[in-house]
C-alpha cells in the first residue's frame, strides 16, 4: 500500500512501488488532466509538482514520491496567474499538451516571480506542443509575468518587449522556434549543433549535428 499526497489529500493506492505516477494519478485517483503523450519523459504533457518541483510523472514512480507533496493541474487554484494568463491569451488548440505546460509555468513562477529570459529558456525549451501553440504559449507566459508584477510595481512595454526580444534573439529556444520556417539558420548556431530542433510546420525532427536536416 502506498501513501500519497496529492492536491491537499491524502490517498493509500494499492499498486506496486515501480508503478508510474501518471498511472495512479489517472487510473487509480480518476485526476485526468495529467496527460500520457511520449511515455519517456520528453515531450513535458505529464508534468506534475512535488516538493516544489517540476517532474514528468510517467517516470517517475509512486515509490519515488510517497509522503511528498504533489500537485497536478486539478489542484493549481483557477485564480493562479497562469491559469488566468491562459484564459485571456486562448493559449490552447487542441489542449492535449497544456495542463503540462501550465504545471511547467507555475512551477518556474513560483521559484522565479519575475524570471529574466535566460531562466524562461532553461525551464521551458524542452516543452513540446504538436499543434504548434508557441507563439500563445510565449504571450501565455508573458501575460502571467505581467499579472504577478501587478501586485507589486508594474512596467511599461519597453521592458516587456525587451524581455522577449531577448528569447528570441539570444538563445533560440525549441519553445519560441516558431517564427522559422526552414531552420536553415540553426545550421551555423554553435550552441544548437548538438540539440534536435522540431520544425512544427512540417511536423520533423532535426538533428543538424548529424547532418540530415
């Protein structure tokens, strides 16, 4: 028997140590929004919080999270910033993937309130959405960013601007690689020879290191 504490609740599951958070999470404790998408922990859909932190819930194990604090989408109040950021931006399309992108916001928001764009790269590049939200999912972050220096000084928006001319500009990160169409300027980045790109139009993987792009 396993002990659980999620969302404020405390749940006894009767599953094996080695089973997958996600599987309880949606079979056992029926809390859908946790999505199953690549099952490797790469694509970002089933993130949850423990302890504070972001985590992939489908591989992780419940062994490897009992007595910790957990918290899905479900448990992440409808008046969080995000939440409201992504009512207002109509950040989601089909919607399969953001319950994991939300988690992965709050997540940053709550460790970096105002976060410069270095720690909004770190955090968020490795999110995937198939539909190809980036350009919602940037002005997504950006609104929430916005309504947290709302309770304390607010900024005009030379900053707001800056901050991600900065995203684009310095770092190129898969999340804001929208604006590309053929990629071709990866080709010649230093820092992106060893990663795989995804080019959401035609649907691809890139790997320029290798040379097959």
């Amino acid at each position: 028997m396993i002990s659980l504490h999620v969302n404020g609740r405390v749940y006894q599951v009767d599953v094996s140590n080695d089973t997958p958070l996600l599987w309880v999470l949606r079979d056992y404790l029926n809390l859908k929004g946790t999505k199953y998408s690549c099952g490797i922990g790469e694509c970002g859909s089933c993130t949850v919080r423990v302890d504070g932190k972001a985590v992939r819930s489908c591989t992780i194990s419940v062994g490897e999270v009992e007595r910790k604090k957990i918290k899905t989408i479900e448990g992440l109040p409808e008046n969080h910033p995000v939440k409201k950021a992504w009512v207002k931006e109509q950040v989601p399309q089909c919607g399969y993937c953001q319950p994991g992108v939300i988690m992965r916001v709050a997540v940053l928001l709550s460790q970096k309130p105002i976060p410069n764009a270095d720690q909004i790269i770190s955090k968020m590049d490795d999110v995937i959405c198939r539909c190809g939200t980036y350009p919602y999912i940037k002005r997504g972050v950006e609104t929430a960013i916005q309504i947290i220096r709302k309770g304390g000084k607010n900024y005009g928006n030379e900053e707001k601007d800056y901050l991600f001319e900065r995203i684009y500009a310095d770092s190129l990160p898969v999340l804001f690689i929208h604006q590309h169409s053929d990629l071709s300027d990866f080709k010649q980045c230093e820092s992106w020879k060893r990663r795989v790109v995804r080019d959401m139009a035609a649907c691809q993987l890139y790997d320029y290191s290798l040379g097959n792009g």
